[in-house]
C-alpha cells in the first residue's frame, strides 16, 4: 500500500536500529552518555532536563521468486535531550554520540528554550510517579541469525506460498528481519535507566490472477522471541489462502447492513478510541469523546484494560517514556469510560495525574465472547466480513468515519464470494455502542489485542 | 563554487576523505557479479516551531548524516549504511553489501562523467532565512489572524519546519552529482466550536525556498484565513451521500486522485516485477483522450522538485499518460536496466539509511478547454469535492481511495450545502476513462504533500484542473 497525505510534520525521530558482536555500546557506557547529557544542561543554565538515547542493529532479507532480493544491514543510533528553564522547554537530536557534538546538541537545545515562551504546564513528571524497582520484563531475545539462515527461512515461507495454489503467478516475496536495541532514558531528577529489547517478524505477499484481475495480500508474524514465530511454512500458507480468496470479487450494492470487522482490522477502530481519549485530544478539546469520563460509550458488556507487565509481550514496558511507571488499570468497564491516556504534561493540564503512557499504551485488552469467527457469521446471518480498510477517511473531532473496504458477503451465516471497492459510512460513536459480539479469535501481533468485532449496522457506499 | 565541492566540504573533508578514497571503495565492491555499486553521503539539519494555546511553546532541532552504501546485482540489492562518514566505517559497509555477490563476472568502475545539473532552487540555508525572533513573530502573526476572523475558533496550532539537506552520490556507472536541498514548510490547525459541535481545518504550504517565502504574498496570513474558513464550511455540513455520482474535483491538491490512481501504479519497480494493474499496457488506452498527465521534478523551487534525484540523475519531466494512451512509466537506474530503459530521475529515498526505489515527484494533469463553472453547471446532482486529507492505492488489484475534507453537494448545476467528510473510492486503471470535462484552470497545490510507500517518506507535489468524473462512489451515509 501507498499512501499520500498533507501531514505537516513527517516524522524526524530517527528509528534506532542496531546489534553487531562488534558494537560498542553498552548499557553502562550509554548511560555515562546520558548522565553528561544532563550535567552539560545544568552547566547550562537549565533548571531541569531530560535525555533519551537508543542504539539498535538489525538484518532484513527478502527473497523473491526464489531468489534473493534485498539484504539490509540496519544499525542507527540517536540521542535526544529535553531542557526545562522553568516553565520554557527547548529540544535537541542527533545521531552522533561524541562530546562535541553533546555538547552542541545540549546548546541548541538551550538556544531554543531562550525562545520559547513560559508554558505553565510544562516540566518533568512529578517524582512520585518515577519508577523505582524496575520490573525485568523480559523482552530480550536476541536471535544469532545469519543472512543465509534468514534467507532460508524466507526462502521457505515463500515456496509454500507459491506452491499452495496454481492461480498464485506472482509473488512479493518473503522477508525475514531481525532487530535488537537498548533505550536509555534519565532525567535530572535522578532517574536513569536502560534495558534491552528485541523484535523479530516473519511475513509473506503474495499476487494470484483469475479473469484478467490481480489480488494481493500477504500474513505476518512477529515476536520479541524468534522461537515463538509462526512456522515459515504456515506464514506462506495463510498468505496464499487469503490472496486466492480475494479473487473473483464482486462489487457491492448501496446499502444498510451488520458488518464484522476480522481481528486484524477492529485493532485499528481500538485506535480510532484511543486517539479520542488521549489527553492532547481532550484538553484541545479535538474530539468526539470530549469529557466523557464516566459516561457510556460501549455496551455494558464491554471492558477495556491496559496490562503493560506481561512478560515478553510486544507493548511492555515497566515505565513510560518520561520514567512515569506503568500500572495494570481499566479504560472501560461496564461500557463506561474510565481513564484517559495521559502523559505528565496533559495530566496537568487537565489536573489529573499521569496514566503512564507517555509514547503509547502498552498491551491493551479488550474482553471478548467465547465465540469463533464461524460461529459469529452464523449469528450475523446476513451481513459483511470485512478484512481490510483503506484510506484516511476516520475524523476522530467529530467521529465521522469513511473508509474504503473489502472482504466477502456472508448470507445463511456462510461466506457466499469476495467483494471489493466500496466504502464503509457511520460515526464511531454508534459503532462502538453498536458492537454486539467480539470473537475469541485474538489477533496477538501488537500491543492492541482484540478478536473480531460484530456491529449492528453500517451504510455501504458501492455501485 | 559547484554543489560538488560545496558537498565535498560539508561531507568528506572535515574527516580526511577525499573523492578518490571514494573511487577505491567502489572498486572494492564491484568483484563478482555485482553490476553497480553506489555511495550516497547525506548531511540533514531540521527545525521545527510549534505555537498552540497562543504561545511558542515547543521547538526541535535535529543533526542526521550518513553515508549508505549500496551493491546491486541484476535484481538483487545488498544495502548497509553508517552514521559515521569515516573511510573504516565506509569499508565496513561496503563488506556488508557486497554479501549479495555471487560467483560471476568482474565489472569496472568507470571513470567520473561530467554531468550538467539544474538550479530550480537556491542553494541556501532556510534556518538562517530568517533570525528565531521572526520565526516566532510569523506564527504569532498566524495565530492572531485565525483568532480574529471568527469567534468560534478557539484553538490554533501553527508550525513552521525547516530542511538543510547537503546530498553527494557517487556511483560505479561514473556518476559524481551533488545538490543542496533547501525545503520549509508551514501548517496552520484550527478548531472550530459551535454550541455541542466542532470542526478541525488544516492550511499550509512551502517549497524548496527560504522562510521569507511565508511573507511574502501574503502567505502565512493566507493560510490562516483558508484553515478557518474550511473549519467554519464544515461546522454547516450535512450528511453525505451514499452511492455512484458524477464528481467534480477542484483544481490543485485534489490531484491527489492522480497520485493514487495513475502514479504509484506507473513505479517502475511494480511494473517490472508484473505487481501493479498497470503491468504490460504500455500503449493502451488508460484514460480518456481529454487526460495528459506528467511527472515533473522539474519545476521552480516546488517541494516535489529535485535538480537530481538520489541516484544522481538529473530530474525530467516524464510523460504518463498522453491523450488517454498510457506512454511511460516511472523509473529509478535499478528498475530501468532491468527493463531495458533509461532512468527517468525518478530514484529517491528518505535518507542513507534508506535504499532508493521509483518514486514520483511533482505529478498533475495538464489544463484542458473547460470554463470550471460550466463544469459544474453540467452536473445535475452530484459532489464538488475541493479539498481532500489524503489518499491510499492497492497498486495490484488498482483499487485506490481518497478521502474529502471539503466538498459541497451540486443540485441542478449549482454547488449548494456542503458535505461532510467523505471517502471515494475507484479502480485506478478505468476512473480516468470516465473524465468527460477538464477544466482551463490548472493549479498545483500549494506544497504539502508527503508520499509514503513501503514506510519511506518523501516530499512530493501533486495538481491537476478542475475536472468532471461521470461516475465515482461517494461513501457518505446519507
């Protein structure tokens, strides 16, 4: 997929990358870069200040048609600090760890803040809320894999993909990639920690033909313990599988009608919520769930919890990107909103306290019904299965929604053919008190998991 | 002094390397079947300034350089990079990329070509365009001009974000360009508030250019009233319609709808592996005969424009779709070769640290005969659609969407009440056949766009005129 949009910023954070035997960072040594990032800001003049820094090396492989195509050899570092003079803020980042250039990046930060203007709000998190006892979270697993075990793999994933079907003819390969890194964050509160973390994923896309019409999908798997992927063959297999559905689709007549969305694609309506309750969106008042902290948005028979302690789970974490400690609580219960996302800065604008979750939440569940995906089309009799969206067409001010999708019609509770190229219309206010059933068919990749969702009813736009 | 020796002195020589060493590191790689070999050092300096709540509040800047380097074997890449531009660190890359290799046959480096280069923006340093006190009095001035055109607007976030980019490419095939790439960028946010509702608008522009470049016309303040004045169309629109219509696009960032449907579907790289619906049909009859549509990396100080692309090809202005009949696609060295073409200048990345691949530039539709109002008045119902968030393609089935931010509903020829937000949606290889009306008013927007494709961002321009599509489905709900 490609996609064009007028965002204003596109993002300049450096993803950090590394793992080499031959790297020469490690934890105590990038801490000693973060502890003089922040003694440089005092001897600054800054009141207070706060410095992450990340190094991260990874290998990705594709092979295509059975040959290799591409090998990366990834490794990015980057360091970041934040200095406070009072209630001013200014903020500086580079990719290069010497003294100069620590020392230059903590003046242009302290240059910036000499402009910037008195925000009340602003400063680091109240020290109460620091983490103290760091939780081992295990999310270390670094996977000692060659380009040439990485291609084999790939290779493999691939050449069950291609085989599974004869109306598979194309193919956009299969890849493989590992990552490992370290993150280190202090502040001049005294807080200073690090710890490791890896990541590693599989996937597979594929391209079939019938009539003259091309599909393509694809399937991944990802986890932070190679060991724990889904077997090459099995990524290869269920890519094939859902390109082949895709063919033959038909277009869909304008209508009214109950829609499920598949695992993979209610995760993203769990985003459309997230992004309404995040505390940005609440104290700018940019939102369709404004102040709505105690009221019903879903069904009774819904909850919603963040556990950020599981143990090597892919949105962990023992503290959030300010140092705040993370805490298992709930966002819904009974169908009621419960908590707000919040960082230090948006708590105190809103006079609440931090909820951890500076830079993202970490494992969000949402309860589900002891019921399949099959058995969910049985209930739903009538109605769509939808397995992917497109497009930027959600407006989570005023809830709008407006996406392009596709997925199959489903009558007599049974999957009758695939459909393509119409739009999904309602408001995520209704869709949300209009979800009946969620699927024990949980969809594990990520820190958002869900199973597959049963709404009541949505407008088709189609031909 | 040329952009070479202006990049030789920001990237090599404050290390000791010099364009020789460079040579010796490409030689080293060209062993064993590997047919081309590039470097391409970067250096990237980015600010940006935020003001919200009427107060400057949050400023960043951000020092990036590296060098990637890159082996390429038929249709296999071996790619490292490194963040330190030292000859040790430089040789460690090149090992790592030259892992593609097979047994096969020894290739030459080539000795260095001249190469012309164009001037379609100064080589100048945008964050010293202006000192940081100016800087913060524009985004107050924009804050102020929002908040007194309408007491319903109650928050506004104005940015300004500014690129000093120094690039130097050299390659095996004898390619030794630089270029110095200058680009700002400025975004206005309003939120809107009436009784229970709210609205949020988005203005902005820029270009490859200094930060004068807002003050001048009257542009900062411009955008301003345009974000305030969408905020306010979309606090009084109605539903939606459901359904296949006839549509009329506005002229400029609505040709979005070329980039999704026609562009990314005309890359070289999907149409040599045979992945985009476009595959094959080179000659054929993809639009009607009113639509011509380029690619132009070419245009003065436009945010899509390059003097050469990340392969050090000098940009051109390649034709798409001439008269409806599909001419050329859009090609990076790598996808050209393959394909028995010549590059297009088409070869872009985000970074060193990311491989170069196809990818467009400035991409419109050229002017056609139509007076725009007379385009509506043709419309008996249907969507006026003029501004638009954003846009995604499937390139292989060529089902592409794009989602409107403003657009009115037009009843007996006359453009009435608008409408909210709503997706369209179309397959890319036939929605062109369906243009009846162009319009003479070709407009290219107003620099903005950010093109995404396989988690690489780069600037891009997109324009086109008004133009009258018979049928599309509007995914309202009404």
């Amino acid at each position: 997929m490609s996609r064009l949009s007028s965002s204003p910023n596109s993002d300049q954070n450096s993803s950090l990358k590394m793992t080499d035997s031959s790297d020469p960072y490690n934890s105590e040594k990038l801490k000693t870069i973060v502890t003089d990032l922040l003694q440089e800001a005092t001897a600054q003049g800054a009141s207070a200040a706060e410095a992450g820094l990340s190094v991260e090396s990874g290998l990705s492989v594709t092979v295509r048609m059975g040959d290799v195509e591409t090998i990366e050899h990834n490794r990015d570092k980057g360091l970041g600090i934040t200095v406070y003079f009072g209630n001013r803020k200014g903020s500086a980042s580079t990719s290069d760890f010497s003294l100069k250039a620590v020392k230059e990046t903590v003046k242009a930060a302290c240059d910036i803040a000499r402009y910037t203007e008195d925000d009340p709000y602003a400063g680091l998190p109240d020290e109460k809320m620091m983490a103290k006892d760091i939780l081992n979270l295990d999310l270390y697993h670094p996977w000692d894999v060659s380009a040439e075990q990485a291609i084999a793999l790939a290779k493999e994933c691939e050449d069950v993909a291609r085989a599974e079907d004869k109306r598979i003819i194309n193919s956009e390969g299969g890849s493989v990639s590992s990552h490992s890194g370290i993150r280190v964050y202090g502040n001049t509160q005294g807080f200073l920690d690090g710890y490791n973390t890896s990541r590693h994923s599989m996937s597979c896309t594929m391209i079939a033909e019938q009539d003259n019409a091309m599909q393509r999908d694809y399937w991944y798997s990802i986890n932070r313990d190679a060991s724990k992927l889904e077997a090459p063959a099995e990524i290869g297999k269920h890519a094939a599988q859902r390109t082949v559905s895709r063919l033959g689709a038909k277009h869909m007549p304008t209508c009214q009608t109950p829609v499920i969305f598949k695992a993979e694609v209610a995760k993203g309506l769990l985003s459309h919520l997230l992004a309404g309750i995040r505390g940005g969106a609440q104290y700018r008042k940019a939102t369709f769930l404004l102040d709505h902290l105690g009221k019903q948005i879903f069904p009774e028979h819904i909850r919603l919890d963040e556990r950020p302690h599981i143990k090597g789970a892919l949105g962990s974490a023992p503290y959030d990107n300010e140092g705040v400690i993370t805490t298992a609580h709930d966002l819904i219960t009974d169908g009621v909103l419960q908590s707000y996302v919040l960082d230090s800065y948006a708590a105190r604008r809103l006079d609440m306290q931090s909820t951890g979750n500076a830079g993202g939440v970490h494992n969000l569940y949402i309860n589900h019904d002891d019921v399949s995906l099959e058995t969910m089309l049985k209930e739903m009799d009538k109605g769509l299965l939808i397995t992917e969206v497109m497009g930027q067409g959600v407006n989570t001010v005023t809830g709008d929604y407006s996406r392009g999708a596709s997925g199959f019609w489903v009558e007599n509770g049974e999957i009758q053919y695939p459909v393509e190229e119409f739009t999904l219309a309602s408001r995520l206010q209704d869709m949300f008190m209009g979800l009946q059933r969620i699927g024990n068919d949980l969809d594990m990749r990520g820190g958002v998991i869900t199973g597959s969702w049963l709404i009541d009813n949505m407008t088709v736009a189609g031909s | 002094m040329s952009y070479i020796d202006t990049a030789n002195d920001i990237l090599l020589s404050p290390t000791g390397l010099e364009v020789n060493d460079l040579q010796n590191v490409l030689d080293q790689m060209m062993g064993n079947s590997i047919n081309r070999a590039d470097l391409y050092f970067q250096t990237t300096r980015h600010e940006s300034w935020v003001l919200e709540d009427g107060i400057v509040k949050e400023g960043n800047y951000n020092i990036e350089q590296g060098v990637g380097v890159r082996a390429v074997s038929g249709e296999k890449t071996g790619f490292s990079y490194s963040d330190e531009i030292v000859l040790p660190a430089l040789n460690q890359a090149a090992n790592a990329a030259k892992t593609i290799a097979r047994a096969g046959q020894q290739n030459q480096v080539q000795a260095w070509k001249k190469h012309s280069s164009h001037q379609l923006y100064l080589p100048i340093d945008p964050l010293d365009s202006l000192t940081t006190d100016e800087k913060i009095d524009l985004l107050r001035q924009v804050d102020a001009e929002a908040r007194k055109q309408d007491p319903r607007i109650k928050q506004v976030i104005a940015s300004l974000v500014g690129v000093h980019e120094v690039v130097l490419v050299a390659s095996s095939d004898g390619t030794l360009n630089a270029d110095v790439r200058p680009l700002v960028r400025m975004n206005v946010t309003v939120i809107a508030e009436e009784g229970d509702d709210r609205e949020q608008a988005s203005s902005g522009g820029g270009g490859r250019v200094g930060y004068e470049y807002f003050t001048q016309e009257d542009r900062a303040l411009g955008f301003a009233r345009e974000a305030v004045r969408q905020a306010l169309v979309n606090l009084k629109a109605v539903a939606a319609p459901a359904g296949t219509m006839p549509v009329v696009l506005g002229p400029g960032w609505p040709g979005v709808l070329l980039h999704e449907a026609i562009g990314h579907g005309l890359e070289g790289d999907f149409n040599r592996k045979g992945s985009s619906a476009f595959s094959g049909r080179i000659g054929e009859r993809v639009a009607s005969p009113l639509c011509t549509i380029v690619d132009d990396g070419t245009l003065d100080r436009r945010r899509g424009s390059l003097n050469m692309d990340d392969e050090g090809t000098r940009t051109q202005q390649t034709m798409l779709i001439e008269k409806g009949v599909l001419k050329g696609y859009m090609q990076d060295k790598m996808n050209a070769e393959l394909m028995g073409v010549e590059s297009t200048g088409n070869g872009r990345r985000e970074s060193y640290a990311h491989l170069p691949m196809p990818r467009m530039t400035n991409t419109y539709m050229l002017a056609g005969e139509h007076d725009p109002q007379e385009i509506i008045e043709s419309v008996e119902k249907g969507v006026y659609a003029v501004n638009f968030g954003g846009g995604q393609v499937d390139i292989t089935s060529g089902k592409f969407v794009f989602s409107a931010s403003e657009a009115y509903l037009i009843e007996n020829g006359k453009v009435t009440q608008p409408i909210k937000g709503a997706t369209l949606i179309g397959n890319g290889p036939d929605v062109l056949t369906r243009v009846s009306m162009v319009g003479n008013d070709l407009k290219l927007d107003t620099g903005v766009g950010v093109c995404g494709k396989e988690g690489q961002s780069v600037p891009v321009g997109v324009g086109q005129p008004t133009l009258k599509i018979d049928s599309l489905t509007v995914g309202g709900t009404a």
